[in-house]
C-alpha cells in the first residue's frame, strides 16, 4: 500500500511517497518558493534519474498537482495513476489542546487546526493548506492530521502547567505542549523494539539533536515530559534558539534596546542560541572547526550546549525515578560522536559506559553502550515521515 506523506511549510512543500509494504521510499521531493517567483519542484524516484520543473505554483494547489503529475510521470513518476495512493498523512505542527492523537481530517478537524492558528502562526495555516490543496486533487481520498504535539499531550498536569494562574490556561491554552512529537513518539519506540527492553513501563530518555533540539522522558513509550514548551522555544540551547531562560531577560532586552517584546522573541528565535554565542555559525560541523582551531566563543557554546544536555538527562532520570536506555537522534545526535561522547562522559554517576569504537559509527541504528554499561544507549536515526505513514494506516483503518 503507497502512502503519500506531506509537511506543508508557508512557502515550501516536502513529500514523499512510503510503500508500507517494505516500509520503504519510493519517491521524495520538495517544491520551493510557491507563492513567490522561481516556483521550482525537484523530484527523486527510486531507479529514476531526478526530475527538476520550474513552473509558476501560485498556491500550494498548484504545488500538489505538480507533485501528483511528477508521481504519475511515465519517465520519473513510480505509480501508474494516484488511485494507487492509499491515503495521505499530513504533518500538522500543532493540535492545541483538542487533539491527543493523530485524527482522520473532516470539517470539524480543519476548523480545529485554523483554531490553532494563534499556537503555530508559522506553520498551521500552511498544514491546512497542503491539506486542502490534497482534498481538492484528490477527492474522497482519506487525509489523516498527525500532531507534533500528540506526544507531549500525555504529560500529567504537575509536568505541563507553568506556575502561573490558571485562567490563563483556560483562556489562552498557555501549557507546556512539547514539539517534535513525532520524532520522540517514532524513537522511544524503535528504541524499546532495538534494545529489547524488558516489558512493562521502560523508561526512556530521547535527545534529539538538530537545529531544534529537544529531550523527552517516556515510559512504554507514553511520554512523561519533554523540554520544549508552549513553543519550541523552551528547553535546549539550539542552533538560532536561547532555549530555557528568565522572561525577565526579555523585559531587560525589550527595555534595553527599546524593542518590542515580539522583536526580542524574533531575537530569542532565529538570532540566539549556540549562533549567538559562538558568533560562527548554527551548524555543529562549523562551530567543531571553529572550535578546534581555537575559537574560544564557539568552545564556549558547544560545552553550553552539552551541558543543558546532560542537565535535561540528569532531570529526566530523576523524574522517572531512574532510565533504562538514552538514544541520540536529530542531524546532531546521529552525526556528531563528540556531542554523544562527552555527554556520556558525565553520565558515569548512572554506571553508563559508551563503546568508543562503536560512538564513532556515523548516522547508523547502533547501541553504543558497553555490555556492562548500567544504562544501554543508543543512536537511531529518526523517520517523522515513516511515523506519520505507520499513523496514516492505523488511523485511517487501512491495517
Ligand atoms: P537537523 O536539524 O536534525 O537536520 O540537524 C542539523 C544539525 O546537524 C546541524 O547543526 C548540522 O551541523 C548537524 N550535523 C549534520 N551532520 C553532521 C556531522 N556529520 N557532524 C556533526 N554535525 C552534523
């Protein structure tokens, strides 16, 4: 069964077609700049040269027809007609309160997703529209809604309220959601099915590591708590991100400057985090090299960053009351042994010990514990889209 996944962004649009029968990719693409001048798709098909159009694509319905004709195309397409597609998966940023799990869209869910618009200004609206652009290609076909903050909607109320008035919770939705959702919800659980871990409420701490990072605690795959908040702001110092801090730093930035509070969150967002502080670069293999040659800024930063790591660790673990398996994951994660060895290194209070040889192993699925180590740990490359396709059936009934 072919399942065609789509992320929508405001002005890009990535998809790709999974076979759930091998679970594997037999196409994947992106468009970029619709709405704007260049609209152009590029398009990758199993044992097909890649396919590149430029064409106008005004709305994210052009988009979708593009991508549609592309995995028709006698030359680059892989299926004969988009009958073949089962149904559609879709990556909606945020659910709000209403949605704790990954929903099959109808009017109502749409109306829901534009309630959330205030909760995901940025990307809401472009999910709705990549949802819309495929109900109108492709009518009947069932569309299913999946959450990047389903998972952190199982924490408890003592983990997801702020110490804040309650009215603001009623009146503005303000708790702790948790991003990323996917990516956690897809490695705790490969890392409960790849460790082997003993039945029963297996605790497990997730790191995801890329540009945005995160950490979650689960047990049997219920998420217990994660570090990313009402926005993905919250947590991890990241690439553009600050990450966790008193809000009085915005009051005294805003002041400060004389900015407004949405221009110093703009400033927390996209000009902060390890780029900010080393003043290099976002990018982990940059800042390594800067860092090696000596820049004391970009050192800085990296140790910055491993240290709320092993902060987030230390916190999750107690909160679980002990963990049985830590697992690495995100473009960082998966990539950068030295983020995971000296992580590790400062984990001997919990009897981890990490294999070097094995910690060296790039971007594979590898436990890299010792076999004596008290805790295992591991790397498993995340695959939100193979998630979402394992959703999609689940949801829309086609198991
Ligand atoms: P993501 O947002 O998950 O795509 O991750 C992006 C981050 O992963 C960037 O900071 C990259 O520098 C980092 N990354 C990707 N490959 C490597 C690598 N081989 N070594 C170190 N960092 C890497």
């Amino acid at each position: 069964m072919k399942i065609l996944i789509i992320n929508a962004g405001s002005s890009s649009l990535k998809y790709q077609l999974i076979d759930t029968a091998d679970e594997s990719v037999k196409a994947k693409g992106l468009c970029e700049r619709i709405g704007i001048d260049g609209s152009m798709l590029t398009h990758k098909a199993v044992g097909k040269d890649d396919y590149v159009i430029e064409s106008p694509m005004p709305t994210h319905k052009e988009a979708i027809k593009l991508v549609l004709d592309a995995l028709v195309d006698a030359d680059h397409g892989v299926v004969a007609s988009v009958d073949e597609i089962a149904a559609v998966g879709h990556r909606v940023l945020h659910g709000g309160l209403k949605f704790t799990e990954s929903t099959l869209v109808d009017t109502k869910v749409k109306e829901v997703i534009k309630e959330c618009f205030p909760l995901g200004p940025l990307h809401n609206p472009a999910n709705l529209m990549g949802i819309e652009a495929c109900e109108a290609a492709m009518p009947g076909k069932p569309n299913v809604a999946v959450f990047d903050t389903t998972f952190g909607m199982a924490m408890e109320p003592y983990a997801y309220l702020y110490g804040i008035d309650p009215k603001y919770y009623e009146k503005y939705s303000i708790r702790r959601y948790g991003f990323h959702g996917t990516s956690h919800m897809f490695v705790s659980g490969e890392t409960i099915k790849f460790g082997n871990l003993p039945e029963g409420n297996q605790r497990v701490i997730v790191c995801h590591l890329g540009n945005g990072a995160s950490i979650s605690a689960s047990k049997g795959g219920k998420c217990v708590d994660t570090s990313m908040g009402l926005t993905p702001l919250e947590g991890l110092i990241m690439g553009t991100r600050s990450g966790d801090m008193d809000p009085a730093v915005v009051q005294t930035i805003a002041n400060g400057e004389g900015i407004s509070v949405d221009e110093v969150l703009t400033i927390l967002n996209k000009k902060s985090g390890v780029l900010a502080m080393s003043g290099v670069s976002s990018d982990f293999r940059d800042l390594g090299n800067a860092a090696a040659e000596g820049n004391e800024r970009a050192q800085l930063a990296l140790k910055a960053f491993r240290y709320r790591v092993i902060k987030y660790i230390g916190a999750y673990t107690a909160a679980m009351n002990g963990v049985d398996a830590i697992t690495f994951t995100g473009g960082i994660g998966e990539n950068d042994f030295t983020v995971r060895r000296d992580v590790c290194a400062s984990l001997e209070y919990l009897g981890i010990k990490i294999d070097p040889e094995k910690n060296s192993i790039r971007g594979k699925k590898i436990e890299i514990s010792t076999p004596d180590s008290k805790v295992k740990v591991f790397v498993i490359p995340t695959n939100e889209e193979l998630a979402i396709a394992r959703e999609t059936v689940r949801v829309a009934g086609l198991a």
